[in-house]
C-alpha cells in the first residue's frame, strides 16, 4: 500500500506544477494484453487476452508543440495459458503513464505521438478456468502468484481532431520481473498493445 500511496502522491504533485497551459482529459480503450517469460528457462507460450482501460490526465506544455502528460488509469491486464485445462489470468492495474508527448499541427486537428515510463500497481485478479476461479495473490513471498509493483515503456501514436476528440494507439513493455523469488530463468512480464478514445477539456 506504501508503493500505490506514493504513485498517487507522484500524480498530485505533478499536477500542482500545473500552469495556465495545462488541460485535463479523460481517455477510455480496449487492451490486448499477454504476460511474456519464462519457466524453468523455457520461453512461456501464453495467448493474448482483452482487457479495458480508462482514466484521466491532465497536459503540461514544456515547449512549442511538446507537452508532459501524466496519468491515471484503471487498466486489466493478464494472458490465456493454454495447455491441459485453458486458464485466463485476470489482473487489475491502477497505472500512472508519464509520457513526454509531440503534438504538431496536422490538418485540422494534431498529431500524437510519445514516449515515456509508466509505473502500476496491482489492486485484485483471478484465475479462471471451466472448474472456477480463485483469486490471484499479490506479494512478493513463496506463496503469492505475483509481484503487486510494476514498472515499464510506453509508445503512443494518433491523432486529435478539432473536436478535441482523438483516437490512439498504444503499445507497452514491462521491464519489471512479476515472479515472486524469480530469476533470469524464471520471469513474468506484462506486455501489450490497445486502441482508445479521448476527449480533452
């Protein structure tokens, strides 16, 4: 709970930093996430899975065209594992983006495109298969399934109409290994690309 209180503390004191460029907006989209590693030293052969995301962030011009754009979102995120009995792994995020954003004027609205870290802390998920489900332990001990901290790149395209509507795509890499005791031979990571809508106020 300390690490989710400090991502939460980050955002408010970005957005004190706030000035009279500033502008809030609010963003919802579809995930097609997976959880990429390995096991014993074998690459894991997860499926993508869907999730959502939405939230809010706020855009602080740094320079002409360019703009500093933290965040917060709730996002799901997990992976299909097939085998003997298909299981789905479900995992709720609360995730601040930061990212450094370009946005020149391209016809009549601009364009979008950015970089930066993003960092995210689990708050629930479950495992589902056709037996049940069970809830995913969050933790960093021998018992629990996966670390609740996580950290990775973000990389953004698309485009703002005139509306201040806008679409985007997205792609992320997490950098983090989620294995509670893991090693170089055993690792889980979040990893995904998404597609979603924006208004900016």
């Amino acid at each position: 709970m300390k690490k989710l209180s400090l991502l939460i503390a980050i955002v408010l004191v970005m957005t004190s930093m706030a000035h009279a460029q500033t502008t809030f907006g609010v963003r919802a989209g579809i995930n097609f996430q997976n959880i990429n590693g390995k096991s014993e030293g074998k690459n894991l052969e997860n499926k993508l899975k869907t999730g959502i995301n939405l939230g809010v962030n706020a855009e602080i011009g740094v320079a002409p065209d360019f703009y500093f754009q933290p965040g917060l979102l709730f996002t799901t995120k997990g992976a299909k594992i097939e085998g003997s009995g298909d299981v789905k792994v479900n995992l709720s995020y609360l995730e601040i983006p930061m990212n450094l954003v370009y946005k020149p004027v391209l016809g009549n609205g601009n364009l979008i495109a950015g970089f930066g870290p993003y960092m995210a802390y689990g708050i629930g998920g479950k495992w589902k298969a056709d037996g049940g489900d069970a809830d995913v332990k969050f933790g960093n001990g021998d018992d629990d399934d996966i670390k609740p901290f996580d950290m990775g790149a973000n990389l953004l395209f698309g485009y703002e109409f005139a509306s201040k509507l806008s679409v985007q795509m997205n792609a992320q890499l997490g950098l983090l290994n989620l294995m509670p005791k893991g090693d170089s031979d055993n690792s889980l990571k979040n990893t995904g690309f998404g597609i979603s809508l924006g208004y900016r106020f």
